[in-house]
C-alpha cells in the first residue's frame, strides 16, 4: 500500500486589496488544480510584507518593487503579478490646495519607507532641489486619508483604492506620482511585483509562476466571478468603482511585465541607486 505524499506548502502574502484578492482568487479557492502545492494565504499590508520579506519569512509575497532592491539575495521577481501604474500611480494629498514647491514645509503621512510611493515621493523631492526636507511620519495605509482629512497631517502619500476615493473626503490632489514618472521618463511606474524564495529551487520556482500566472488569467477570464470575492476587501467602493481599481492594476502588464515593464524598473531602480536611496546598484533577476 502507498502512503500519499503530504502536499509542499506554499505561504502566499499579499495585500488585502481588491486587486490582490482579484488576481488570487482563483487560488484562494480552489479554482485551479494545484498538483503537489498547497497555497495558503496570509494578508497584510504592503509594508508588513517588505519587511517580513527582510527576513524572508514566506515562500511567495507581493512586495513594493522598491523593496526588491534590499531582497536580490533571497528572493527572485516572478514575471506575472506586477501592479504598474501605467500613467497613474500613488498620490500626494493634501487638506488645501497646495503646490509640490509646498511640501517641504509640511509633514507627511506615509505608508512605509520600503514602499514604492516612498521611494518616488523622494525621487520627487530631488527633482525639486529639496531631498533632505522630507518630514514624514509612516501611518498604516489605510489610516493615511483620514489622517489628513482630520488635520493631523497637511498632506498624505496614498495608496491602493484610496486614489479613486480621496476626494470624498474633501482632499486635494498635489501630485499624482505616476503621472509624473511618466512625464519624466516615458514609462510607467512599477509599483509592486510578486517574488518566490530561491531556495525552493529553480523547478517549484517555475511551477509556483506557472500557477500564479494561471490564477492571475483565471480572474480576468471570469472577470465577475473573481470580482465578487474582490469585493469583500473594497473599503468605501461600489462594484463599478470596484471593477475600475482592479482594472488599473490587474491587467496584460499583470501576465507579464515584458520588456517595458522590465525597462521601467530598472530605470526607476537605478534612479534610486543615483540618488543615493537605495545603497547598491540592482541587477534583475526573474524566474523564466
């Protein structure tokens, strides 16, 4: 009599958000088979995961693709899962109208230092001969709005849904991040990718991308099916609403970044390493 083998354990982190919760819906609930692989799921925010991606706690994450750059030892970036914010991106905000020469006078509420929209939000900083007055403070990403509509901040870098949503709060629009990326380079902003741990080696390696990439065509194939078990993670959004955040950022850029997408991360990389952001010079490495 054979004895069937346990299945290998995959911890999946991603973000509570309804384009993580879109893009692995289908395996998160069983739509796809799986073979000798079980996921299991872990949400936290985006910071969180950078960091415990530090430590390389979990076998695949979504982490900021700033943060790839202090993980090129442990991790390598899986080719599909991308969020590019293809001339839109993290937004700076504020409780008045406000130019970006104002910011140096203000505090900032950020959502992480290894965050993607910290990184561009110092590019920015530069471009304005002011990159040692950035005041910030981190505040977890969802509290960031808030924050700022309450007057504990003036302004606030935002992320995820809150970028379709700031101005209910009666917020201003100082910059939108990716747009001026854009403008800047003539590409767009990669914000955040997912990774898989080398030590699985080079064979679980392509299987995990493999299924990743089958889960990411399973919801954009059953587009309503996978939106409703997004829905679930869409604070102060409707299903129309809803549907426009995923489509920002789960899309044909999120099957595969190609060679613009691989493009765009090493120019915003290697922006970071001139600046003197990020301490060494980066080289890619992607799970093929």
């Amino acid at each position: 009599m054979t004895t069937a083998t346990a299945p290998r354990v995959i911890r999946v982190g991603h973000s509570p958000d309804p384009d993580d919760a879109f893009m692995f819906h289908a395996l998160a609930n069983d739509k796809i088979p799986t073979g000798d692989l079980k996921f299991v799921h872990e949400l936290q925010d985006i910071e969180t995961l950078n960091r415990r991606a530090l430590k390389g706690e979990l076998e695949v994450t979504a982490v900021s693709i700033h943060a790839y750059s202090y993980l090129l030892d442990r991790y390598a970036l899986l080719p599909t899962g991308c969020s590019m914010g293809d001339q839109y991106g993290p937004m700076v905000v504020a409780r008045r109208p406000m130019a970006v020469a104002d910011l140096p006078a203000v505090k900032v509420a950020v959502p992480g230092t290894l965050t993607t929209a910290f990184l561009t939000l110092k590019l920015l900083y530069e471009s304005i001969g002011a990159a040692d007055k950035l005041a910030f403070d981190v505040v977890p990403f969802d509290e960031i709005i808030p924050a700022v509509a309450s007057g504990k901040f003036d302004a606030g870098l935002i992320i995820h849904e809150g970028q379709l949503t700031f101005q209910n709060q009666g917020l201003h629009l100082v910059r939108d991040l990716g747009v001026w990326w854009q403008e800047r380079t003539g590409l767009p902003l990669p914000l955040g990718g997912n990774v898989v741990r080398k030590d699985l080696g080079a064979a679980t390696m392509r299987e995990v991308s493999r299924l990743i990439k089958e889960s990411i065509r399973y919801a954009l194939d059953h587009r309503r099916e996978a939106l409703d078990h997004a829905l679930q993670y869409a604070r102060d959004m409707d299903v129309s609403l809803a549907d426009q955040f995923v489509g920002m950022y789960v899309n044909d850029w999120t099957l595969d970044y190609g060679e613009r997408g691989r493009a765009a991360i090493r120019k915003l990389l290697g922006e970071g390493h001139r600046a003197g952001i990020i301490p060494n010079p980066v080289e890619l490495e992607f799970v093929e």
